[in-house]
C-alpha cells in the first residue's frame, strides 16, 4: 500500500486513517495568484521538515529536518528574488516570520508547489502545518492537529506524497 496522504474539502486520510484538516478558506482548486487564499490541487511531495526546538523534540521522520530559528523567514513577495524560499530576517521584501508567537509553525513541512521552477506570484509558503483550530481555514495551507501531523511524519516513506483534490 502507498502511503499517500489523500487532502480533501472534508478531510485528510493517511494509511486507512481518517484525519480532520483544514484548508485555504478559498477551498481547493487552481492557484491563481499570491494571498488567493486557496489550497492548490496536485501531487506534491515534501522537501523538508522545520521544527520549533524550543517547544517540541525533533520529529521522529525520514525527511530531511532542521530547527527553525529566531532570524527566519520565508518570501511571500512576488517582487523578492527569493520568492517562495527561506530568508534571513531582518529582510527588505514581504515575508512570514517562521518563528510565531502562537503554535501554528511548531512543526512544518514544506510542500514542493512553486518551488523548482518558482513562477513569481504563484503563490508561495505552501506548508503542510499544526492548526489553528479544527478545521479552522488556511491562507492556503494544509493543517492538521498537532499529534496528527507528528503521526503522519513519523510513517512518510521515500514514496509517499500529498494529493490535495477538491
């Protein structure tokens, strides 16, 4: 069996389990442009995991892992050369601080949407990340409850991928 993590408008299955999510509150569909609010539709795979080591242990995972630190961010400005990659911080263009005050970036992986090519303004930090709340939506992201996503992390496999389909 392959262990793909299925996204949909009412829910995530991964390995026969049926996991709550939640999405871009502009749903799933066809990213059309930066802050669109929609959860692209694809097959994506993970390129790494970041993680908040000053509030939860590494994740147990076969995907590359680094800490996330107080002087990181990641470009979400179309204008940036760097668009949709990491940053240092301070940084003169649009970002996303990766290190917040509230627990959403405790655990993130990076889903590969946008990112080999990058097409400027085609949307960007694209993260497969803890909730707010029960499917509570996204600016586009995918979001599962913490304990899910650790449990999700911990049986990826060098085949797996996330299918997001509306």
């Amino acid at each position: 069996m392959r262990a793909d993590l299925r996204v949909g408008r009412w829910g995530a299955r991964f390995l026969g389990r049926s996991l709550p999510c939640a999405t871009g509150r502009g749903g799933i569909g066809a990213k059309r442009r930066e802050g669109d609010g929609i959860t692209p539709a694809g097959v994506f795979g993970i390129e790494c995991v970041l993680w908040r080591a000053d509030r939860i242990a590494r994740p147990a995972t076969i995907l590359p892992c680094r800490p996330i630190g107080p002087g990181e961010g990641w470009s979400d400005d179309p204008a940036d050369p760097a668009y949709n990659g990491p940053v240092r911080l301070p940084h003169r263009f649009g970002h996303e601080r990766l290190m917040r005050p509230d627990p959403l970036y405790d655990l993130v992986a990076v889903l590969d949407f946008n990112r080999a090519p990058t097409r400027a303004g085609a949307g960007s930090a694209i993260f497969l990340h803890v909730w707010r709340a029960p499917r509570h939506p996204t600016a586009g992201c995918i979001a599962l409850d913490r304990a899910d996503l650790i449990w999700v992390l911990a049986r990826w496999t060098p085949r797996s991928r996330v299918l997001v389909a509306g």
